[in-house]
C-alpha cells in the first residue's frame, strides 16, 4: 500500500469519467520523470538478440549492428540508420510479425518512407530465399507502384540482406544509442501532440 505523500502525486480517480485536470497533471508530471527511458528498454530489447544466431552466421545482434554499420558508412542520416539498427528488434519476441514490430516502434519518430520501409522489409528481404522455403519470392511485386517501393527494395538489397558476415567490423551498440535518443527524443506524429493532424 501506498503512503499518503506517494498518493499525494497520483491521479484520485478510479474511473477515467472522474478525472479531474490536476489529476491528469499529476499523471504528466509522474510521466515526464520518465523521459527517455523508452530508450533505455529498446536498448535492453536489442542485447536480448546477443548470441541468438537462429541459424545464421552471425547473431541476430550482430545482423542489427552490420545494416546501421552499412547504413552509417553510407552517410545515411539518423534516422535512416536507426531503422537500420532496429528492422528487426521483433525477431525474437514477434518472430511472426517482426518488422511490424520495429515499425509500430518508430512510427511516431520517423518519416512515412522509412516507416514504410521498416513495415515492409520482411516481405521485401523474401526476394533473397523465399523460393528456397517454398515460398513466392516475388510476393513483393504486390507492391509494386507504390512511392516506397524502391526505397525498401534498396535497404534490403544494400543493407539488409548482406549484413550476416561473420568478418564484418560492426560499430558497438553504444555507438548508435546518441543517435537512438536524438531519433526517439520527440515524436513527430502522435495523438498525444496538440498539433498531430
């Protein structure tokens, strides 16, 4: 239970129905102490990838860490590299849906284009060895016409796809963590901004 000074500094209500503007600006203040931790846990989401090879040559961290290495080596901007970083921090906790997870992540922070792409990459990278499960490899060309087309098409095939190279020099984790908080500071669309549309 609660003491009287923590109460003090929490929303009164029970129901939604009942709340009051001080409550809700309890709940923003409680909410503001917290900034920049969501960074924190995606942080923590990306070790859990460390030493889980799935299969391949290298760990799915280290696939992470070649494509924002590729990326960055590029001169692509950051937030084009922190897509790179997290395309697929879904693997092992969505492993049926796992681009969609890095794209429900960074919807608020990045561009229609590159969230686009992050949604998308899945069914793009298929080009690469769905024929060898079975599977239509072109199943892509669905979405074929679309405005980001080619830009998905193009980080798969120049970031994503030959980032399992076990001779590979990855930049550390920590390397892109400015890059994530500058990324991840603001969001530039959300429901909860007064000017989202």
């Amino acid at each position: 239970m609660a003491d009287d000074a923590t109460l003090k500094h929490r929303a009164t209500f029970s129901e939604m129905t009942e709340g009051t503007i001080q409550d809700w600006a309890a709940i923003a203040r409680a909410g503001a102490a917290h900034r920049g931790r969501h960074v924190d846990r995606i942080l923590d989401q990306m070790r859990l990838l460390d030493d889980d090879h799935g299969g391949f040559a290298v760990d799915r961290l280290e696939h992470s860490l070649q494509t924002a290495t590729r990326a960055h080596q590029a001169g692509r901007d950051e937030e084009y590299v922190v897509c790179a970083l997290l395309h697929d921090i879904g693997d092992i906790l969505l492993p049926a849906s796992h681009a969609e997870m890095g794209a429900a992540i960074l919807k608020p922070y990045v561009s229609e284009a590159n969230h686009w792409m992050l949604e998308k990459h899945g069914v793009f990278q298929g080009y690469y060895f769905f024929h060898y499960l079975g599977l239509d490899r072109d199943l892509r060309e669905q979405y074929r016409g679309h405005p980001h087309f080619e830009h998905c098409a193009q980080f798969c095939h120049l970031y994503d796809q030959n980032s399992f190279d076990p001779a590979f020099e990855s930049m550390p984790l920590e390397a892109f963590e400015p890059m994530l908080r500058r990324v991840m500071d603001v969001p530039k669309h959300s429901i909860y901004r007064r000017d989202a549309a």
